[in-house]
C-alpha cells in the first residue's frame, strides 16, 4: 500500500477552478543559512532567468550537512507544493564527482539537486521517478562554475529553465535511475505488539519525530484509543530510559508541561510536550533507539540485548495487542495508512503512478530491513 | 481620540497611482521558526490555490506560544500593510474547541487564524471589525485537517481564497464578534505627573519596548523637550533599580554605550543603548514593571508599595510636569498621539471607520484599566 | 585591470531571451533580524506601491552595526542580481545628519541606503556610479518620517518607486559622487613571495574569508597547484600561530574535518574545514591578521615584528615562488582574477562600463595602499 501524490493537495474549490498560465513555480530548500547570501543569490539568478517564477523557500536553515534531515522536510513538503521544479542542496561533496542531477517525477514535478540521496523520499511519495537526466549543458548554467557553489551554479538556473518548460532532456544525458545513490534512511520495525523506531529530527519547537509513521504503529498493536497509554523505551549512548506517555491527538489535549505520543501533521509518530520541548526536558536526542510497547517492557540487566524478539513471540502475545494480519510495514515511504483512507477521490485517483501507462516509472526500491540482532 | 488606518500608509506619488487589478496581497506571521518547512509550506498553499498572491512573511520566528508579541507585530504591522488577507497563527490551543476565524475590517482586510487574542489589537488598529466568519466550509479547507498545523489547513487556504475575492460568508457562519476572545493586554496608566507601564517585548537589538505609547507619556508630564532627563524606576522578580536617561528622538544622538528613551517608528515608548542592548546592559526583561517620572522618586523601603497613587496627589504637583487635562490615555491603541497630528488628508480621511454608515462596526472595548492596588 | 560586470551574469540561453515588460526587481539586506517585522513591513511598503515587484532578500540577519559585512554581502550578491533597485540598510546612525541617497550605477542599478560606505563596493562592482541624488522629496517617502526607521519610511519606498522607473532625480537633488563616505575597507598588501591580509567575514558555515581575493595570492606567489601546501601565520590580540594547509579547490577534497585553503565562489581567499567549522577548529576571528608563504617564516621572538618587509627583498628570494611582475593587486575591488580569463564575450563586453562615453562615470577611488611599517 504504496500511496503517492500525483495531484496537488489543496482545497476542493481550488481544485475545480481553470487557471490556463499560471505562473511557473519554484521552490528552494538547502543548509546555507539565514545570514549568508547564498539563498537569496539561488532566488535572484531564478528571477534573472524566469522573471515571472512564484518561489517558496522552504528552508535555508536545515543543520549543516544534514542531508537526511532535508530529505526529510523535502519530503513533508512535497505534496503541499504546486507541481514545479524543486531545488535542494545540501551538499557536502560539492566540487568532487558527485553528479548534479534533475529527476521529472510521476505528478510532473522536477526534483533538482544533488545525487547523494536527498531527493529520494521526496521522489518516491511524488509518484515515483520518470526519468533523470544530469545537469551538464552549458547552455544551462552559469558561465563560470565555482567548486563551491553548484545551487547558485548549476542547480538554480537548471531549476528556473525547467520551471519555464525547457524539456529535461536539454540538461545533459539520461541517467539509469537506479544508479542514482539511496539515502540510508533507519527504516522502522514493525513486530507482533512491538513498534521497533528512532529518532529522526528535532524540529524548532522541540518535537520529537520518529522514523515510523503513524501506520507502523498501528500496524504493531492495532489502533488506539484517545489517551491510551503506550510504553516508550529510549536507548542512547547515555542509556537507557522509560516512559509512559498518553495517545492523543493534539498537544492541547494534555495539560502544560506534560509529555504526549502523537500523529503529526504529515502522518509521521511524534513525542512532544504541550507547550515545552520535548528535546529538552525529555533528554531525547537524534538517532536514538525507540522500541513501542502497549505493555510495560521488562527492565533492562547488564548488557542485556535491549530488544530480544524471542519475547515477542505472537504465539505467546495477546493478540488484542497486536496489529492486523497482513500488514507490510516497509512497503516504502508511506505517510498515510489510517488517516488517509478517507481521502476523496479527486485528490488521489487510485489509479498509480503513470495513470495511463504510456511511460516507465521507477521508484526508489525499499530500503532493506536491518538486521535487529547487529548493533 | 482613537486613530484607526482606513487607508494604506503610502507615498503621496502612489497614492495618487491607478492600479486596476492589483495582485491579491497575503501576509503570514507564526511562531513556526525558520528552520522547519512550515511557513514555506504555508506559502506553497497559498501559491496553489492563488498562484498571482504577492506573499510577505512579517515574521516566522515569534518566540514560541508568545500570542502577545505576535499581536504586537501584527498590530505594528498593520498600517504598512496593502489591503489584504493576513495570517496569524500563534495558538497553542490547536485542535482543542478554540474556532478558526476570519474577520473584515473597516479598512477591507481579512485577518484569519485562531480565536485567542491574537488578531484583536490588529483589527482595532485597521478601523475595526465589520463582521466575523468561523473558517468551517470544506470546500475552503485542504481535504484532511491534521489535528496541529491548522495553518496549512485551514488558515493559508482561508485566506488564499479571501485574497482572490471569495465572499467571507463563503467560509462559514458568522460569529457575533463579541464572543471573540480578547487579548489579555496590559495597559499603561496615566496619572498626573506619572507613567506606570511594563516592558512588552524586547526586538532583535535589545531595544526595549514598553506597553505604553509616546501619548501615554506626554499625557502623563507633557511634551518633553530634547535631551531632557526622566526618572525610570524597574521593578521585576529581582527587585527594584533606578535609571535616568535622556528623552532623545533617536540612538545616534547619545554617544555609543549610552542608554536612552525614545518614541520607537510605531509610536512607542522605547528604552535602548546605542549601538549596544539595553535588554542585556539594563538586565530588562519582558513583563517588568516600569515608572517613569519627571523627577526622582523617593527610594523604596521595606515591603512598602512601590507606587503610592497618595503621593502623586495633583494638588500637590508642579502642574507643568503634569501632561494635559482631560487626556484619557485609556481610549483604545492609539499609537499615534502627537506625531501624527500632522497626517496629511489623504493618510487618513478623519471620517472613522466607516465612512458611509452603511456597515455596523465593531471595535474591541478598551481593556478594563488594571486595579494599581492589585499585584 | 579592474573588471566589472556591466551585464548581469546569467545563463547562455536566458541571456539570448526576449523578455519585453520584465517585472521590477528589488533586491533588500539589513540587520534588522528574522524575528522582527521590520524585514517584512519593507517588503510590504514595496509591494503597496509597486505591486508586480520580484524582490529578493539577500539577507536580513547581517549581524547588527557591521556596515562592512553587509557591504561584503552585497558586493558578493551583486552580479548575480538582476539590474533593479537594491536597498541595503545597515544604518547605526539613522536619524542624524547622515544623508540618505541613491545611486545609478553603469549597469543601470539603483543602489538605496544610507551614505556610510555601504553601498560602496558593489557600486565600484557594477560598474562605478553614474550619479547620485539625495533622498528628500516628500513625494517618494511615506508621509511621516520616524527617526529610527528609514528603511520603511525613506529607503524602500524610494526603490520601489524607481524599480517602476520614476527618474532618480526626481528623488531629491544631485550630490557630487566624491562627497560620498567611503568604507574603511582592509586592502591586502601583496609583495614578493608574502601575501598580506586579514580575516573580514566568518560565514555561517564557519569558513572564514579574507580581505584577499585570489588574484591577490597569485599576484604574490605565482599559480598554486592542486594540494600544494602554504605557510598561514595569525596574528591577533591572543598571539601568534602557525598553520600548514593545503591548496585545493573545494571541501571534498580533503578528508572531512581536515583545513584547507581554497578560492571560494566569488573569488576570495578562504581558509575552511571540510564539514567542519574553520573558525572554530582554527580559532580564527574577524580582523585577524593572515600572512601567507610559500615557505615557513621564522618564529617570532620577543616583541619583534610580525612581518619585516627586508626579509622578503624579491632579489633575496626563489623567483620561481613569486608572483608575475607588473601585477598590480590595488587596482581596485577585483574579484576574478584568474579564474574568470575565460569569461564568455557574452557576459562582459570589455569595453568598459560607460560604453558609448556618453554619460560620466564616476568609480570609488582604490583606497590608498596601508603603510606595512605603520602599525
């Protein structure tokens, strides 16, 4: 149950309306900062090159380096956006080998940026990959090309002549998608009762995302009541900690100061605190371990393995507990399950990625399951 | 004496300009932060639905939960602002029962986000609200609203499709505006001889803004002449200082390092250092309590009051410290008293909100004035 | 050989476009931060007279009073800006006697803000000043003039105004360009062998610029070849330190967390860290003083001088580590030296800035030469 976006999400009465013309749109999202003037430099050479472009900047102010992190709001972003050329550089290979590329996606968009994997997950939830094609034209860039500097260079002019209808293939040669570089993205675990996961961003209010989506966790121990209480172990190299924390649907929902598990707004678990950071006054920081439970897991001893599947045995689990049969939860980057299922028609035809099947579409294959037992 | 902005603040040349069909205008103001994708998101929703919007993002990085600074900037704002939709979205009650709103003020704009304060000294500002609508219809709202960013799907889309001409009635029913929650505002007491205020906000330089206008002031001892000395007493959870500085109209007319009080560009009363932060050299925090005299007040002793209305007997002062009879310095945010005597005509035509009488107007009530017995 | 780009640096084919009717383009850099709305209130005054303006935001985070580094920022944004009208604005003596002023410049940009040097370097970059006018009539600024704001009152509107193409002197009346302040701007001192500069600007990804472009270092030493090491003595209020680093032409280049010397995307010399922070890791901060060799100097020892001039006698030294005779490194603010030789005819002309001689230009002198021996 791959679900992707080949139509725009907005509002019904938008969607309805005929606007021949509109203007071409852009958007920008790299780890350049606020105070330098890499980014608005990216948005004026778009403007110097596609007068009329709408350009949306999604952010300029990802951590340095952090390429997951910006595949990640890439990601979040990406059915929101118009159907246009979308930039991203985050780019600590700059200036060595590492290709420059352009991918058109199966809702029409482009995706443009670096191959180091940051424009995967955003290409798969936008339907897939038509095709790619490397940014090498000189027509297409700019006269000169800094070892430093490919978003004012190379990607932003690539992005502003697609955004004007240049065709992709005017950008240099095709490239075989699949040997475009995948990102190492910690895919979730999904056990009979236990929900296997870890932290994957800290956002500005101290949110605490998980790499599982809601889905994941209903697919471990099936749906859950409003302010049910789930078990979070937290492993780090600190080590290792317990909560008991709420299911609820809003941070409003607990009061000030206390701590909740939660759906954010793209789908995606959430540990926060109404009001407060739960970074902070949970101590909870990237990339730690974060194992699920609808019981209490037993206390940690020694160097204990701190997960031993041979305790979740479903035969041995209450299976009120556990989630339905069937699911697959490492079908690929799926934001959805659950809340979705009511999506009306128009938004997502149902019909696939290349409705019409006139045109061959790759999607990132999903990235295996990790072993549990190497650590 | 309320002063309200019926028309934009612009330059004579182009208020004189004919400019049929102007693009729909939209501001966004949040405490989103600038290194999520939220804000970009917002603006993607409204390029989506209003692809010709000219978007300005007044600020994404209010301090988090802070409605008061929010409405303060909005309410700075307002006047500079062409006519238009404008976003407001501080609400730490997202998903709770608080309503989602949008209203019309005398000058024609619509200000949309949640129903907690927020948008009240704004509306004030732009001459008052005409009618109030709750943002409810699904044709107007993305197809699924999360349960924590209603910004991107309820109030970008509201005010996407109230920038493009769609009837505010459109959105759902209407409110009684009286039923909309006031912001909890504190406001500054005048009395003879003496300006009791407290610290609101403290901007990026470490200038530091109080809650009452330069007309509180010269209600309270008159016009001040430049360079004059006036007496600051601070009061706050640290205990009680006392500072003179001069009454001068700008930094650069005190030397480096040096502090000073000044009438802010918004007309209001500003503590500052030049070149330096008064909020950092004078230990000024926000919500301080702050009394500003014409000549020293007597030192405090003990647990005694730290403002004894006795002493300030009018009878008992020199009359030309006391500002003019009859100011009522409680009439409403009126930012403007003194200086903008002289606007010209066409700023602001002196005929109220509503010019033709035709539309009921409603302004919030001036908030109750604080009980000085009560801390 | 002072090169200037009197057309504005693009891609081939944008270059070959016919774009009748462009929109106005302004471009806006303060220090006026993200969380205040003074950023946004400018764009909005621009956007209430000039509706189909572009504008871009180079940067508002310049940190506070530093004219110089918002000069730096622009000088760097300015050939990637398309020709329109560029307000920058940090401005610690706003409200003084300061004048404020536009400029035309040979490629046929406005160039807004205050006359404190700001505007200098990007004016000599865009080809030297045509003419400049002072900003006083009342027809072009709002109709009140605040005392600590003219970027909202003063500088935006006049931009707006001649973005739509209202004649600069309708602005206020002629000043002669020689009145104008210069900025105290660090000029390198090159001699045989040594290269002599200083730290003017730590990025936000903590690399760390120098006063020096690279046509500078090869002035004085010749071309370096990829991974060839130079001698970097630092000299500041907390010693002296000697660094080996490696010439190279990007971050990737070098194994992450190692130093290296490389030519940044403007043509500056800069000392980073791959992945890492420079100014950090090297603690290196703004003005410190940067002496670069080819070969070790010799210690310091007791209170000698850091840099004796007799050592360096050119008929003492291997010519094979000098620079080319005759190069003149002062001539003025010449960022492409070197790299930008195989500049497309298309993109600079060569025929200067004032092609048919018709109009006086007027360029920033070079500021004189330091004295090495006045310390």
């Amino acid at each position: 149950m791959v679900r992707t976006f080949t139509r725009t999400i907005t509002t019904p009465a938008a969607a309805r309306m005929v606007r021949p013309g509109s203007r071409p749109f852009l958007s920008l999202l790299t780890d350049f900062g606020s105070r330098d003037p890499s980014a608005g430099i990216m948005r004026a050479v778009v403007l110097g090159i596609c007068p009329e472009a709408a350009i949306v900047d999604i952010s300029h102010d990802v951590e340095k380096y952090r390429v997951r992190d910006a595949a990640l709001l890439l990601w979040s972003a990406a059915p929101y956006l118009p159907v246009g050329a979308h930039v991203a550089v985050v780019d600590p290979g700059v200036g060595t080998e590492r290709r420059a590329v352009a991918m058109e996606t199966a809702r029409g968009d482009h995706l443009v940026g670096p191959d180091n994997g940051l424009l995967m997950p955003a290409a798969a939830r936008l339907g897939g990959i038509v095709r790619v094609h490397q940014l090498d034209s000189p027509q297409y860039r700019l006269p000169v090309i800094s070892s430093s500097f490919h978003g004012r260079d190379i990607f932003a002019p690539a992005a502003a002549h697609l955004a004007m209808g240049v065709p992709l293939e005017f950008m240099g040669p095709a490239i075989d998608p699949r040997s475009l570089r995948m990102l190492d993205w910690p895919e979730p675990q999904v056990h009979p009762g236990v929900l296997v996961s870890s932290v994957i961003y800290l956002d500005t209010f101290g949110n605490v995302k998980l790499s599982a989506l809601v889905g994941h966790l209903f697919g471990a121990m099936g749906q859950l009541g409003m302010g049910e209480p789930v078990f979070v172990r937290v492993t780090d190299a600190q080590g290792t900690s317990d909560l008991e924390l709420n299911w609820v649907d809003t941070f409003g929902n607990v009061p000030p100061g206390q701590a909740l598990v939660y759906e954010d707004s793209y789908g995606r678990l959430t540990i926060a605190v109404n009001q407060g950071s739960a970074a902070e006054l949970l101590s909870l920081r990237e990339d730690a371990e974060v194992v699920i439970t609808r019981l209490p897991l037993p206390p940690v001893m020694g160097d204990q393995q701190w997960f031993d599947p041979s305790l979740m045995d479903p035969s041995r689990m209450d299976p009120s507990l556990m989630g339905p049969a069937g699911y697959d939860p490492n079908a690929g980057y799926d934001p959805n399950a659950g809340q979705w299922q009511q999506t009306p028609d128009w938004l997502d035809d149902g019909r696939g990625p290349s409705p019409d099947g006139s045109e061959p579409v790759w999607s990132p294959p999903p990235t295996p399951e990790p072993d549990p037992t190497a650590r």
